[in-house]
C-alpha cells in the first residue's frame, strides 16, 4: 500500500499512488463551509464530470468480489427503466390523502420496508441540479442483519448489493405504475444523482447518526434508501424526532468502533450547516478497501433488529 505526500493528505493511506493528487475530500464536501452551497460529487458520480476521487472508485469497482461485481451490473441494469415512457390518460387526483395512502400501499406491496413523502428541495440536489419534480416518495428497504453481521467481509458486500438491487426494483417498478397513472414519475437507486437522506429526513423516515447515515426506527442504519421523485399530487410526511441525538451525543460505539477514526464526537459545520459528518479522507480509502465496510453501521445500537422503537421511546421519556 503506497502514502500519499504527507504535506497533501496527513495520514491517509491509499491502495494506489495518485500522480495528481486529488483535492481532499473534505474540501470537495464542504467541511468547515460557513456559507450554505450545494454538494458536489466526489466518489460516486452520474458520469456528468470527472471526479477528482474517480479512480478510486474505479479501483474499488475491480477489486469487488465477483458476485458483489455482477449483482452491481445487474442493478445498473435494471435502471435502465428508471424513467420511460408516460400514458397519455392522466388519472384525475382528486383526493390528495387517498392517493397517498394508495402509493404508499403500492410501494409495500411492491417491497419497501417503510415510506414517507416530502417535497423535492434544493439541498437533495447536487451543484448544477435544478427541481424538476414537486414530489418525492422516499423508500427504505431492509438488509439481512445476520448477513450484515459479516461486515468488511465479501458476505456482507455481496448483501449490501442485493439490498441495493431489491431497493432499485421496489423504486423502478413504483415509478412504472405512477407514469401508466400519466404522471412523470422517475427512480433514483443510488447517490450518484442524488442526496437521499435530506429527503428521507424531511419525509419522517428518521434522523442523521454519528456515523454520517441516516437512523430510522424501524431498522436503525442497516437499510438501504431510494426515492421516486414525481409530479403526481400527494401529502407530504414532516419531520420526525426519534432521540438520536440524545443518544449519538453520548454514545461513542461508532467513534470507538472505526479503524481509522474517521467519526468525530462533536457536531461540524458542513456547507453552512452544523451536522454531524464523517471524514472522507480518514474513511473512503478503507471502504475501498474493506468491501464497503459498514462497521459503524453495524456496531449502532439503533441497527439491532427490534431495537429502534423501545429505544426511541426510552430516550424521549427520559426528557420529561
């Protein structure tokens, strides 16, 4: 494994030399931004630019295992039906509650693990992106926590990706029925096109961790998230507060639990906003390596099985 130029990157190691050194991640992201700006893309990119970390995740392309490798092409794939073709019917909306409630169902049926609905707002959106859509419904789908269990091993990696396939058939097919309805109705399946978590944090479906991901109730951070963003009528969810940051403020499973400290303690501004981030230069270059990782997300408490609800409830008592 080769080090970068100390005076570039202090400590961080790469499975390759560059010979332009990138810019830091953490500069690309906006770290210690008192100004409120859009997000760029750094590691995984829609292909609209070249990214400054683009090789990287090419390298951690070709060091998948080859299982993980396919389902990755298979699910690329499959977005090729992401947006399509609209029926010319429109169906009338006339009640705005009951065609939520139906979408809601459909996306169930359909496989989703939980749904809310929120309006498409700017902070979703990468630099350059512009609001196409007045709505987003936002899935979580979950994964196996036995399988997880088996994190930074080729088991794990290879469940990760099936979640991510399941998740995209779950959106692709919900947009589907949605454009037969004659509404524009298009899947987003992974972060290269947009942010998921602002929407899914707006939509009710949980709040940021620690860690950097979102929490839910239902699943902890052992999910994945997809949204289908749409011009058909529908309520939007609000807000919620389950306690996280009654617990991350305290808790430090994550922060003790990553290789390569990459989880701060304390709350940093990003783009404007105080939030809690964690250091891409410190992570991404052992997620490359380490099959994706997802140690910090298997390790919070929030993430074991059944836990999400008593706990909620536990720590929002605790403020009375």
């Amino acid at each position: 494994m080769s080090k970068l130029n100390k005076n570039a990157f202090p400590s961080i190691d790469l499975p390759f030399l560059y010979k332009n050194q990138p810019l830091s991640g953490n500069t690309i992201n906006g770290l210690e931004e008192t100004k409120k700006i859009p997000a760029t893309q750094i590691f995984h990119g829609s292909g609209a630019r070249e990214l400054e970390w683009g090789k990287l995740e090419l390298f951690f392309a070709m060091i998948n295992p080859f299982k993980v490798y396919c389902l990755n092409l298979y699910n690329r794939w499959l977005l090729r039906n992401a947006d399509g073709r609209i029926a010319k019917k429109q169906r009338a909306v006339s009640n705005t509650e009951s065609m939520t409630d139906e979408i809601k169902l459909l996306a169930k049926e359909l496989g989703a693990g939980a749904v809310g609905i929120t309006g498409v707002t700017q902070d979703a959106l990468y630099k350059g992106g512009k609001i196409e859509y007045k709505n987003a419904i936002v899935i979580l789908y979950p994964m196996d926590h036995d399988e997880m269990r088996y994190v930074t091993q080729d088991r794990a990696g290879t469940e990760t990706m099936r979640a991510y396939m399941e998740i995209s058939k779950t959106a692709i097919g919900l947009s589907q029925k949605i454009r037969k309805m004659g509404w524009r109705a298009r899947a987003y399946c992974e972060g290269a096109d947009l942010l998921h978590i602002p929407l899914a944090i707006n939509a009710g479906l949980g709040e940021l961790g620690k860690h950097g991901s979102l929490i839910s109730r239902e699943f902890g951070s052992s999910m994945r998230i997809a949204s289908v963003l749409t011009d058909l009528p529908l309520q939007h969810d609000s807000p919620i507060d389950i306690g996280v940051d009654d617990l991350c403020l305290g808790c430090r499973r994550c922060t003790i639990d990553c290789p390569v400290d990459a989880i701060s303690d304390q709350k940093q501004t990003v783009r404007g906003v105080e939030k809690w981030y964690v250091d891409f230069d410190k992570c991404v270059p052992y997620f490359t390596e380490a099959v994706g990782c997802g140690i910090c997300i298997e390790v919070c408490p929030w993430s074991k099985p059944g836990k999400g609800f008593s706990l909620s409830e536990k720590l929002l008592s605790k403020r009375q």
